[in-house]
C-alpha cells in the first residue's frame, strides 16, 4: 500500500522476504495447481512446505499490508 513504510534493505525482514522469494523460487511448484481443470486424477501431497509457510518467518496477516525494499539483491542477479 501506498501509506505503508518500506523497511530498509539490510533489516532482518527484508532479508526473510529474500528467503521467501527464493523458497517460492525452489518450491512454490509444490502448492501450485497443476491440473485445474481436474483432468488427471493425480494422488498429490497437499501438504504446505515449511518454506513456504508465513509463519515459518514469523510472519502474520497484519504483517502482509508491509513493504520491503529488496532492490539491492534485484542488482545482484538473485533475482
């Protein structure tokens, strides 16, 4: 949101959006819905990686209204 304050880029927080990024990077494939049309009857694990899970970050729902600047690790090629 506009009105929200950016936390600066070497704070702890930016750096878990960092791993955030990455986790969904690696495994964001394993929550994603691959068959939404329903036309393969695959036997898939629904469960949520703990990579992926906001909490595993410490992270709450008053939390995600939050900007980070991540700027410098876009320079970097991490991204």
């Amino acid at each position: 949101s506009l009105n929200s304050p950016t936390a600066p880029s070497g704070s702890s927080e930016t750096m878990k959006v960092v791993q955030l990024v990455r986790a969904f990077q690696l495994r964001g494939h394993n929550i994603a819905n691959l068959d939404p049309l329903g036309v393969y009857d695959a036997d898939l694990d629904s469960s949520i990686p703990h990579e992926l899970d906001l909490p595993n970050y410490g992270w709450t729902d008053a939390d995600m209204e939050k900007e980070f600047d991540i700027g410098s690790f876009m320079n970097t090629g991490f991204m």
